[in-house]
C-alpha cells in the first residue's frame, strides 16, 4: 500500500492540510509514522514538522484536546497558544494582560463576551469587527459594509466565509432583503457551501450553513411571505442544529447560537407583544448554552440585552436569569441572597395577584431555585428547607390549573430532598455505632436492675441513683429512635407521592422510576408505606418498564400491601406493553424447567423454595389475567408461551455427534421433526414477536413497532465451544434478518442485568438537547445488545451482527503484520513457564516479560488500515472505537466487571466499536478467583496502539473524563439502581465453588 503512492507520505499530508483536507492530513501522516517500521510511534518521538503538521490538521478537525496535546508549552508563545486551542481564555488574559506587546488583548476579551471592553470610543473597527463576528452583533450598525470577517487563529477565511459575512452586514446596516437574496444565492451554490464546508470542520460547516438559512426568514417575515409561527419554528429548528456545533468550537459556536434569538427578536420587533415573548424564550435558550459552556459575560449580555429591549413583564422573568448566571459563575452567596430578595418581592406581588398562573409559576421557580442552592451548600436546616420551600413550592403549583414543566421540575426536587432526607435518617437509625450504644446501655440498665434485689444500705441508694440515670439515657435514646422513625416514615411518604407525581405529569424525570421503586423495594415493610402504594397506580406503564426485570422478581402470592401493588403494575404493565414484560414473566414460570432432576429436588427442599413457588403461581395469575383481557393480548400470551417453550426445548436438544467437531461450526443442521420449533416453523402464529429485538414503547397496545416473525430456518448451526450454543436465523415483518444465540446451559439473567446497567449509563451519556454535550462528551455510549432468559439455565441473546472477538483478529493477522515474530501461542508458553519455575524472582518474570514484548510490538493500528480505505471514514471510525473503549473502561471499573480475556471483547467490522460479552463476573468478583483479576479493565499495548499516535492522551483521556463526569452527575441513581439489584431475590452475587470452576 505504502510502496504504491507516487509522492512521499509527508508532502501529500501537507499538500492535503492545505487544501483543507485535514482527515486525508492525519491519515497519510500517520501513515508515514506508523507502517513504515516495525513499531509503532508513539506521539512523544514525533517532533518538528510532522507535530506542527498533525497540529494543523487536528486544529481544522476542531479536535482542541489534540491539537493542544501537540502543542508545546517551552515559551510564552506557547503557553498562550495552547490556552487558545483549549478555550482557556481566562488564563490566556493574565499573559496578554501582563505582556500587552506580544499579542492582541481584544480577541480574548471578546471570547469572553466583554464587547464594551473592546469598544474605545467606537473608533477602532477592527476590534469592533471581531467583536461583532465573535458575538453575533452583526446588528452594530456602526461597522462599514466593505469590512472582511476577522480571521481566526486557526483557520484562515475563505471567500465562501467572507461572502456569508457580508450578508450579515448587509442586515446591520437594514437592508434585510437584500441579505436575504444574497443568503439565497449562496445556499443555492453547492460550490460556496462545499468551500465552507471544506476550510472549517465538518460542525462549524452546519452552523454556518444553518445561519445562512435564517436570513431568508427574517425577510419573509418582514414582506409577510412567512407568518409567525413558520419563521419561529424554522428559526428554532436551525438553533437545533447550530446548538450541534457548540461541543466542538466551545464559546466559538455560542456566536451562531444566538443567531435564532436574534432572529426571532427581529420579528418579535414587528408582530406585536406575544412574538417578544417567544423571543425571550428563544433568548433565555440561548442563555442557559452560553452558561453551559462557561461563557458567563455572553450569558449576562443576554440578560441585559432581553431587559433592555423588552417591557417591565419581563423584570422579575430576568431577575431569576440574572441570579443563575452569578451562580454558575460561582458567586453562590451573591445569587442566594438576590434570590431571597426577589422571593420576598414576588410573596408581596401575589397577595394581590392579578396576572393568574403566571405569577405563581414563577414565584415557584425562585422558592424552588433557593431551596435546591440552599440544601447544596447546607446553609438551612432541613426543617426549614421543607417549610419555607420545597414544600411551599409544591403547593403553590398545586393551585396552577394545568400542570407544567416546572410542576414537574419542583415535584422531582420535592422527590429528591426527601429521598435524602429519608436515606440520612435511615443510616442515623442504622448507624452500628449508635445500634451498638443503645444495645450497651439496655444490657447496663438489666444489669443494674438484677444487682439492686439483692442490694441493701449504701450500695442499694447508688445502685438505684445508677438506675434512674440508664432509664432516663434509655427514655431519651427512645424518644430519639421515635422520632427518627418517625421521621423516616414522613419523608418516605412524601418522596414516593412526590415520585409518582413527577412521572405522572412530566416526561422531563423519567429516571424518577429507580428511586421510587427503590424506596419501595428497601422498606416494602414499612406500614408508612402502605398507604401511598396506590399512588404508583397512576405512573404510566411505560416510564416502568426498565424496571419490568426488577418488579417481576418480587412477585408473590402474598397478600400484604406491598406484593398486592407488584402485581398490580405487574398486571398493567404486561396489558399495556406485552412484548416487554411477558418474557419476565414466562421466565419465571419456566425457572426450573431446565434444571436437573437433582437439582429440583434440592430446590423443593431449600429454604427458598415456598418464595419460588409463591413468585411463579403470581406470574402465572397475572398470564392469566391478561389472556383474559381481550382477544388480542390472549392470541399474543398464547404465541410467547409457544415460542418461549420451543426455544427452551431447543436450548437443552441434544446436538448429534456427527456435527460436534470444530470443523464443522457454521454448518447448517436440520431440526428434529420432534422438536417444538420444527412444528411452530410450519404453522406460525400471526403474533409471535421476534424475541431479541427491542420495540419502541408507543403508546398502550400500539404494536407497529413490534417486528413478528415471517419465517424461521429449517435449521441451526453451532457457535462453537464448550456448551455448543446455537445459531437460529429469523425473518421479521420489518425485513430484518434476525441472528440469535440460543444457550442451554448457562444463567442469562446477570448478562441481562448488566446490559440493563449499560442502557441506564447509555441514557446518562445521551443528550437531552442538541446543544447539551461537550466535544468529548458527543458519540458516547456503551454498546448493548438483547439477553433474554427463558429459565434458570438457558436464554435467548441477540446476535451482534460484523462482529469479531479481538483475539480472532489477531491469530488471523500476526503473521501478516509480525512475520519474523513469535506466535502468540509460543509466547505464552514462554510466559507460563517462567510462572511455573517456582525459584523465579519478580524481577526474572519482568524481564522475561518485557522481551516478550519487544519480540512482538503491537499491531492493531492495521485494523483500520483494512476496514477503513479513505480517510474520513478512518478517522471517524478511529474516533468511534477510542469513545467506544473509553465508556466500556470507565463503565466496566464502575461495575466490575471481570473476565475480559479476548475472546470476551468484539469489535464491529463496520462501526470499530467494542461490544463486551459474557459479562457472569460482576461487582469485582474477579477479586475473589484463585488467581484474582487486579486490574480494572483491559488496556493492554494492542487497544492502545489502535488509537494511533495521541493514545491515551487524546480523545481516549477526555471521553474517559466526560463518561465519568456524566456517571458522578448522576450517582445517586446509579447508586439507587445498584440497591435494588443488591437485595433481588433472583441473582446471587457472590462466587460459589460451582461458579469458579466454570470460569476456569
């Protein structure tokens, strides 16, 4: 491939920085440094003009980590250089301030919003023309028409860029319909987008692109072409899309973001009060970005400019804006102390309420807003947190006629703050050390007691002063322990009726369903309880449903409260949503259908034996009851039932003998006539759902996205090893070919805990907005696929389609890219044997160890050379794998998870992420094996050299960073969910001697 190129990699590299191509840049570059030798470069070799040339390419890519990390930091020129490309401007001020001769002070300032700081007596239009392009203030209208946009540090301005400011200026100046026509010439040049496109990344292309097409808009409106609500609606969907840009240009792209508020201000100047006020919304968005992404001044220029430029209704509206920006810029006590101000203001304002709902929606956002900063810095006890604000805010919303966005948003902080309360005063009642005295003293006080029926004279009259002492120390632990209780049971009332609420009038919390059902689940014998259970009655089906596992497996036939309400949304849930709760259910009444004979007669007499059977005859109550529903829902219990028999049937058949030899995996074997599935292929039911894939949750019994199964092989083949898991091959109604793994001899229901984990992380990860994500942040996620058991012993799993175990990868690649070097089985017997000498010393091992390393240098940088032939998928296929790795580290240290040898860990042939399977070890388990797992994930020399010449110190380090600061954000949840699987009847967390010889 290398000997092929007719140019030297280098200068194409450069040639192709030049031209704006900055991928086929990296890629040719890394190219000459790395399949050129027989190792690897690592970033620190690379010096000179490669560093400078992957700087520039990095820098065009809008990649600022990297870029950074190429940067030196030697001189003072450096250092500033390196604040540019992290948007450090704050920092880059205390040198150009220090040293105002070696660089121009105003680019900085205007980075940080501070326009007037750049304005000396409205003469120098240089600075005012950066100012106005950096902040979007394309409506100076004291900047002369024939100014060029400034240019940036890093990218130099093109005519296409050059072309669209002028239409900005053209629109300063008031001549909006021209601009408009000159935004239409432009969209409709694909040459003039595609230079766009070409000199800036790919996101800042779409920004730009998108700001172009609101100039239109405003004409429209202005000539009446376009009313209202049309330029309203594609002005904020444009702000959809620049708000895309912000997480790789940083306070950069907050200047298109502001585009749409502007825009939208201009035709709320000229639609009268109610488009001012959608403007002022449109602004407010803009705002809570600029804030999001550190840019405090922009944020309060905001704030002034909606103040300025719209009537006194919105004064107690920007109050409240004004005090969250000085908090997000840390003046925390400021912001407290003007909120209570404001809050004292708004009570006198509405004893003479006269503006309706308004009014008292927004005097419960600042009551609400102090309450949440004043538990935070634990300045208010919580007494007086819950009566002068959470609960105040709660009934002030209780009197608005509809529910809103911020009803839900103050039940969820009610929720929360009793939740905290409740778990503090449960760990106070709980505490071994408080249990421990209380104990102490009550045995003290019996001892007392025995000692004073035998005593006369002196020792009885101290005995008797001992005693009154112990029983008044013993009234007050009781009175203590009283109240506490007490006080758990109030606040663990409110929490699950606020809880409930939250997701029944908002869409906004839905994660409020972990903690209420793990409050639930931790004091189902709480009679505090009781009494508010019916109030889940009415959370939708649907915000359940990643609970279905959970909530199933507390199933019972008792009669108490607490299984009397399980069932209920059991029962609900399995009506409104059958493809998603009734392979649960079916699993438990199929627990022990696979078990050994021995096994269940050991079952019928263990100790859990009557919670079993009590859990299986509830699920197959509630079977029942949903056949028995309607038609439909009967015709679909009947077809899973089916098919969950046949596939359990299949799990535990009995392979030939003729087809067990490796040699002979992926050849098609034919069903036994006698087989369940083999009858159920001939004769399909119209309802039968394709198992492994995972509908939408639509509304109640909507089954449009629900793919049933068309047809079914006329066979299976083998997947190889040990318990020889079959393949089946399925058509669905969608047009889907479905690859499921069917096991008969192993317990799916930790792998499809832990995939249920992955989504939940996978949800912390996604975006509520377009705007809401930083650079590192974008793209992450953890890789799931569908586990579904059918029993104790054997499931159902999807198969991961263009897959393959990283281990395959490498015995079918070593030879090519290593062919001097020793196999991969010739170097762990090196290994081994040098573990095996009992006389070795450590510093042998380390040494036999490390030439076996350099015997083998790491070759898995080829993998994207193979699958990925033209730069840009490379690099974005690079890009995916180095996220991909960075959130299954961080997520699989959080949770533990061991085993991760190579066959354990595929990568995807077309996306390059990493899938992890086989995930038994869990919760560090892996501690506890004979030959403990010390390690917290796998990060061998391999998957780091597949990340190219940055490693670990590029976007490896900052997706690391964003997936545990999208973890730590959301703790308490992750923590919630964890306590709920700590206590679940169906899994055993813990290694038994059966469990550890199965993993050897």
């Amino acid at each position: 491939f290398v000997g092929d190129l007719p140019l030297a990699l280098f200068e194409m590299a450069d040639l192709a920085a030049q031209l704006g191509q900055p991928e086929a840049a990296a890629f040719l570059l890394e190219c000459d440094l790395t399949c050129t030798g027989a190792e690897a470069v690592r970033i620190d070799e690379v010096s000179g003009a490669a560093r400078e040339l992957l700087r520039t390419a990095y820098g065009q890519l809008g990649n600022a980590a990297a870029a950074r990390l190429l940067g030196d930091v030697a001189t003072v020129d450096d250092v500033q250089r390196r604040c540019r490309d992290a948007g450090d401007w704050r920092t880059l001020l205390l040198y150009q301030e220090a040293a105002p001769a070696r660089s121009d002070i105003g680019d900085t300032l205007v980075h940080l919003g501070l326009l007037n700081a750049v304005r000396p007596g409205g003469t120098d239009t240089d600075a005012m023309n950066a100012a106005a392009w950096r902040l979007a203030r394309w409506d100076e209208p004291a900047l002369p028409l024939e100014l060029d946009p400034p240019v940036s540090h890093n990218v130099q301005t093109t005519a296409a860029e050059t072309q669209l400011y002028r239409m900005f200026r053209l629109r300063a100046h008031g001549q909006v319909k021209a601009a408009a026509q000159a935004a239409q010439a432009f969209m409709a040049t694909p040459q003039a987008v595609a230079a766009l496109t070409a000199q800036r990344g790919r996101r800042e292309a779409w920004a730009y692109y998108a700001v172009a097409a609101l100039l239109p808009l405003v004409a429209g409106s202005v000539g009446g072409a376009l009313g209202m609500q049309s330029a309203e609606r594609a002005s904020m969907s444009a702000m959809f899309v620049l708000a895309r840009s912000r997480g790789m240009l940083g306070a950069d792209a907050l200047a298109p973001a502001h585009v749409a508020s502007l825009t939208l201000h201009e035709i709320a100047l000229r639609e009268g009060p109610e488009a001012k006020t959608r403007y002022a919304i449109a602004a407010r968005a803009a705002c809570v970005a600029a804030r999001q992404a550190g840019a405090w001044q922009t944020a309060m220029n905001h704030v002034f400019r909606v103040r300025t430029e719209t009537d006194s209704s919105m004064a107690a509206e920007l109050r409240l804006w004004e005090a969250e920006t000085l908090w997000d810029a840390g003046s925390r006590h400021l912001a407290v102390e003007m909120l209570q101000a404001h809050k004292r203001d708004l009570e006198l304002v509405q004893q003479t309420n006269t503006d309706g709902d308004a009014s008292t929606i927004l005097l419960s956002r600042v009551i609400l807003t102090v309450g949440e900063w004043s538990a935070e810095q634990r300045t208010e006890r919580a007494a007086v947190l819950w009566d002068e604000y959470f609960n105040k805010a709660a009934q002030l919303l209780q009197g608005v006629a509809a529910p809103t966005a911020w009803t839900g948003r103050a039940l969820h902080a009610l929720a929360g703050f009793a939740e905290r309360q409740c778990a503090e005063l449960t760990a106070t009642r709980d505490n071994d050390a408080a249990v421990s005295m209380r104990t102490q003293k009550t045995r003290e006080l019996a001892a007392c007691r025995r000692e004073l029926v035998g005593a006369q004279g002196a020792d009885a009259s101290r005995l008797r002063a001992v005693q009154r002492r112990l029983e008044v120390q013993a009234a007050s632990d009781q009175r203590e322990l009283a109240e506490l209780r007490a006080g758990i049971g109030g606040f663990l009332r409110l929490a699950v009726w606020a809880f409930a609420r939250c997701l029944e009038c908002t869409d906004a919390f839905d994660l409020c369903a972990y903690p209420l059902i793990a409050l639930i689940v931790t004091h189902s014998r709480a009679p505090e309880l009781h009494a508010e259970l019916e109030h889940v009655d009415s959370v939708p089906s649907h915000k359940l449903l990643p609970l279905a596992r959970q909530l199933c497996a507390r199933l019972s036939t008792d009669n108490d409260a607490f299984h009397a309400a399980v069932r209920r949304v059991v029962a609900r849930m399995a009506a409104d949503y059958p493809h998603h709760t009734l392979s649960h259910l079916f699993a438990l009444c199929n627990a022990d259908r696979t078990a050994p004979r021995t096994d269940r007669r050991s079952t019928l007499r263990s100790e859990g034996a009557q919670l079993e059977q009590r859990r299986s005859d509830a699920a197959t109550a509630i079977l029942h009851s949903v056949a028995g529903v309607s038609a439909d829902l009967k015709q679909i219990v009947g077809a899973v039932d089916e098919l969950c028999s046949a596939y359990i049937e299949l799990a535990v058949a009995t392979v030939p003998e003729k087809y067990r030899s490796s040699k002979l995996e992926g050849q098609l074997i034919k069903f036994d006539a006698r087989l369940r599935i083999s009858r159920l292929r001939s004769a399909l039911p119209p309802a039968l759902p394709v198992l492994t894939a995972e509908p939408r949750a639509d509304a109640p019994r909507d089954y449009t996205s629900v793919p049933f199964v068309t047809s079914l092989a006329d066979g299976y083949s083998l997947a190889g090893g040990i318990n020889l898991p079959k393949i089946l091959r399925v058509l669905g109604s969608d047009g889907r070919r479905y690859k499921q793994l069917v096991k008969g001899k192993d317990d799916l229901r930790q792998d499809a805990v832990i995939q249920q984990l992955f989504s939940v992380i996978n949800r912390f990860l996604a975006p509520r907005d377009a705007g809401s994500q930083s650079g590192a942040a974008a793209g992450l996620r953890m890789r799931t696929y569908q586990v579904v058991p059918l029993t104790k012993r054997c499931g159902v799993l999807q198969w991961v389609d263009n897959t393959l175990p990283f281990g395959n990868w490498f015995r079918g690649n070593e030879t090519k890219y290593r062919p001097t070097a020793p196999s991969m089985s010739q170097l762990r017997a090196t290994v081994h044997a040098v573990h095996a000498e009992k006389a070795a010393t450590a510093a042998q091992k380390r040494e036999v160890f490390d030439r076996v390393c350099s015997s083998a240098p790491p070759i898995f940088r080829f993998f994207f050379y193979q699958h990925f032939h033209d730069p840009r998928s490379w690099f974005e296929r690079r890009e995916t794998y180095i996220r991909s790795a960075a959130v299954a580290s961080v997520a699989g240290w959080a949770l533990g998870i061991g085993d991760r040898h190579l066959q354990n860990i595929l990568v995807d042939q077309t996306s390059a992420e990493i899938v992890h399977i086989d995930l038994g070890i869990a919760f560090d388990l892996g501690k506890l094996l004979p030959i403990p797992e010390l390690v917290p994930f796998r990060l061998t020399r391999e998957m780091v050299d597949g990340m190219g010449l940055l490693g670990l110190d590029g976007s490896f380090r900052h997706a690391c960073q964003a997936t545990l600061h999208a973890m730590r954000d959301n703790s308490r949840v992750v923590i919630t969910i964890l306590n709920v699987l700590k206590v679940d009847p169906l899994y055993l967390w813990s290694l038994i001697p059966l469990r550890i010889g199965k993993i050897h």
